[in-house]
C-alpha cells in the first residue's frame, strides 16, 4: 500500500497493533551517504565504594561496646561494605543487560524493516512486470503483422496501380484519367513505408535494450531476496550485485541472530548468578546485624568468641570468592554487551547497505518504468503506419464496394421513385374524387345558401389541396453517377452481374 503525502497516518488506520512503521532516511541512502558510524557502548564503568559514607554506617561512630562486642560491630561495618560493593556492581549489570536487551531489539527492528523493504520493492517489480507483459504481448502481435504488411507491399502497390479508376468517378473527380495509385500517391505510400520501418527498427532495438535491462533488474531483485550473488555483463548491474552480496554475507566475526539470543539468554543467567551473591551478602549482613544487637542486649564473652570465629569465616569468603565472583560475571556482563553492540553495528551496516541496493534498484524500475511508458508511443506509431498500409491493402476491394453501393442506391432510388408515383398517383386520383364530390355538393346545397353567409359560402367552395412530391439534388447526382458508372463495361465486369442485383 502506498502512502499519500496529503494524508495523515490516522487516516490508514494507522499505527496499530501488528502493522508496525518504518521510516527510511532518503538522505542516508544517497551515492554519497557514509556508511553508520557504530554508536559507543554505554560507559557502564564500575566504580566500586572503598568504604561506606557516615549515612550508610550500621551503627553510630560513638557507640561504645566491649572489645569482643566491638569485633562484631567491625564485622558489620565489613559486611555492609561488601553488601554495597555487591549491589553497585549487581546495578552496573543489570544496566549492561539492558543495554543487550536493547541491542537485540533493535537487530530484531532492523530485521523486520529490512523485510518490509524488500517486500516493498518485490511490490513496485511486480508492477513493472504487468505493465512489461502487456507490452511485450502487444509487441509479439504488431510486429509480425507490420512485418507482412511490408513484404506485400509492393505487391499491393502492384495491385493499386492495375486498377483504373472509372471514367465516371475520373469526371466527378475532374481528372481525365487515374489509377487507384494515383489516387493514394506513390510517394506518399512509400513515405509511410519509410516511416513506418523506421519506427519498427527503432522500437525494435529499443525493445531489446529495455528486455536486456529488465533481466537484470529481476536478476538483482531475485539475489536481494535470496542473498545470491549472479554475474552480469552491465558494470552498473554488477555493482547492485556486488551490493546485494555485501549485504547478504557476514562480515568476518559477525553474530547470526541465534547467537545473540543465546548471548543474551547467558547473560540473563548470570545477571542472576549476582543477585544470588547479592542475596546471600544481604542474609549475611542481617545475621552479623541479629548477633551485634543480641551481644548489645545481653553480651556474652562465649557467645561473641564463636561469633567472631563464624564471621571470619564469611568475611574471608567474602573479599576471596564472592565479591571477586562477582567482578568475573559482570566481565561476562561486559564482554555480552560488546558483542551485542558489535552484533547491532554489523546489522546496521548491513541494513544500510541493503537498502542502498533497494534504493538502487527503486530507481531502476522507475527508471525502467519511464522508458517502457516512452515505448509504448512508439508501438502506438507503429500501430498506427500499420493501419495506414492495410488500409491501402483493403482499398481495392473498398473501391469495388464503393461502386457498388453506389449501384445499390440507385436501385433503392429507383423503387422509391416508382413507389412515389404510384404514390402521387392514388393521391391524385382521391383528390379528383373528392373535387367531384365537393362540385355535387355545392350543386346541391350550396345555391341553396342565403346571400347573407358569404363566409361560409367561399369556404365551401375551396378546392382540394394539390400535394407534390420531389427529390434532392444529390439523389439527382447519384442517379446520373449510376447511369454512367452502368454504361463502362469495365465496371459491370469488375462488379459481376450478381453483385448489381437489387432485391427487391
């Protein structure tokens, strides 16, 4: 569906669910355009706390507790420095999943446009191909007839040139003596020959142009669709395949889309890997915070002993395992989000240079389209010089039955001029009758009338209307054509005694 810039997207229905818009920058799809710059990885640097400000401190700096007592408040302090170690790198990947999520989005965005344009450019090939059918359908059947009509040419000039036109048609004419040729002009014939082959050459030639040029186009647009690159002979076509070739191959440690899922599918797993550690420090800290509170309720020089050997353990596991654990999972985190980012410049690139062939190829069939809509004037020339060379085949006949019409509206003259007399005959003779009938009338009563109604007296002394009847001049002049053309025994045998009966 083509969209219409006087109208809005809301008229289309549009956007909706399912029916996604891609908007396609004309500028970035020129000759000149640079190819997309890849976008820097966000600057997710880890910026670990060393020790925890006075708001973040467990317990007032003044509290003052037993030694032992006081190792556990130490341990505490320890344990909510590597709670808020544990939670800012945890929130930095958190972030570079994000980001990996992101990445993958937009791959899926720039696959799915990358569809849409080339179903788009599938849709406007299409187009071309129905219009290049019924051109070249229109071509197969012209040409050949154009090709007869030449062959017989001088054969039908032959024929024109054999046949004298009738003296009476000479006459009416004003000539003394023609050929059927004369009538049409030799010159003028062959002048339609000259340009009627010409235009036939040039359509031609054209025509195998724009058939060699159409190929390949559909060659271009098939290895846009099927990633195949085919060799061509036209250096412009081989530079779309190159293109379409560029776009369609990996460059070298490219990530296919199954790849990132599963980089991103691992990276989700150890994003959760560190909210476990996360988890495990937090029930860390809440066990060193359930032992200070008890040791400050009611302190216990046993109980903090154990407590502390407890503890030494943790914070040992702690700054050794966990927290460097974590370091290592969030280098995971950051190698995922370079190789998505890498992943998204590598698609971007290639959607920039798919659409670059799709542009290309846009504008050959516009290109192609415009040609094809030029040819089509040039068919309809040949078309035309086409009619004009069987007219002249057909006019020998059309001479012929030209005469003969004129012979057949004699005869129908002819019988309507004996059915007008019989006609004015049988009017007349009503019209004597009905004089008689008035002359006894009046014999009868009108010398009877008073003097005193003249009026009525001369109405009833009225004679009957006369009616006449007449023909035109031209069926005069067709009459005396007749008669001549009937009297040039040429004529009466060309036409065929059959052919000059009129049924009556």
């Amino acid at each position: 569906m083509k969209l219409e810039e006087q109208r809005s997207l809301s008229e289309y229905g549009l956007p909706a669910h399912g029916r996604p818009i891609f908007l396609f920058s004309r500028r970035s799809l020129s000759r000149n355009a640079p190819p997309p710059e890849r976008q820097p990885v966000p600057p997710l640097e880890l910026e670990v706390p060393t020790e925890l400000t006075p708001e973040q401190q467990p317990r007032p700096a003044a509290l003052v507790v037993p030694p032992l007592v006081g190792a556990l408040v130490d341990y505490e302090r320890h344990f909510c420095l590597h709670l808020l170690q544990a939670r800012t790198i945890s929130e930095v990947g958190g972030a570079r999943l994000a980001a990996s999520s992101q990445c993958l989005h937009e791959l899926t965005v720039q696959g799915d446009a990358q569809r849409v344009a080339a179903a788009n450019l599938h849709s406007f090939a299409q187009q071309l191909a129905d219009r290049y059918v019924d051109f070249k359908q229109q071509c197969a059947s012209l040409v050949p007839q154009q090709a007869a009509l030449v062959a017989s040419f001088e054969a039908d000039v032959a024929a024109l040139r054999s046949i004298e036109v009738d003296e009476a048609v000479c006459r009416l004419e004003g000539w003394s003596h023609a050929t059927l040729l004369d009538a049409c002009g030799e010159e003028r014939l062959r002048a339609w020959l000259r340009e009627c082959n010409q235009t036939t050459d040039h359509l031609v030639a054209k025509h195998a142009q724009f058939a060699q040029a159409y190929v390949e186009l559909q060659e271009g647009v098939a290895a846009l669709q099927e990633g195949v690159m085919r060799r061509s002979s036209s250096s412009s076509h081989a530079e779309l395949q190159v293109g379409v070739a560029a776009a369609d191959e990996p460059s070298h440690g490219a990530v296919s889309r199954e790849e990132a899922d599963a980089r991103l599918q691992a990276a989700a797993l150890v994003r959760q890997q560190q909210d476990e550690i996360v988890a495990r420090l937090a029930s860390d800290v809440h066990e060193v915070r359930v032992l200070v509170d008890a040791q400050l309720e009611a302190p216990s020089r046993e109980g903090a002993l154990a407590a502390c050997g407890a503890l030494d353990l943790k914070n040992g596991t702690h700054a050794a395992e966990l927290l460097p654990r974590l370091r290592e999972l969030d280098a995971q985190l950051r190698d995922a989000q370079d190789v998505l980012s890498a992943a998204k410049h590598e698609a971007s690139v290639q959607l920039y240079t798919r659409l670059r062939v799709i542009s290309q190829l846009q504008s050959s069939i516009a290109e192609l389209r415009n040609r094809l809509q030029l040819y089509g004037t040039l068919l309809a020339r040949v078309r035309m010089y086409c009619e004009q060379l069987h007219l002249m085949r057909r006019l020998p006949s059309t001479y012929l039955a030209c005469l003969e019409e004129v012979i057949t509206r004699q005869r129908v003259q002819e019988a309507t001029n004996a059915q007008i007399r019989r006609t004015a005959e049988t009017v007349a003779a009503a019209r004597e009758q009905e004089a008689q009938r008035r002359d006894e009338f009046m014999r009868e009563h009108g010398v009877l009338l008073p003097r005193g109604l003249p009026a009525l007296s001369a109405l009833l002394q009225a004679r009957p209307p006369y009616v006449e009847f007449s023909t035109s001049v031209s069926d005069a002049r067709l009459m005396e054509f007749s008669t001549a053309i009937e009297r040039t025994s040429s004529t009466r045998a060309a036409l065929g005694a059959s052919r000059l009966t009129f049924a009556r």
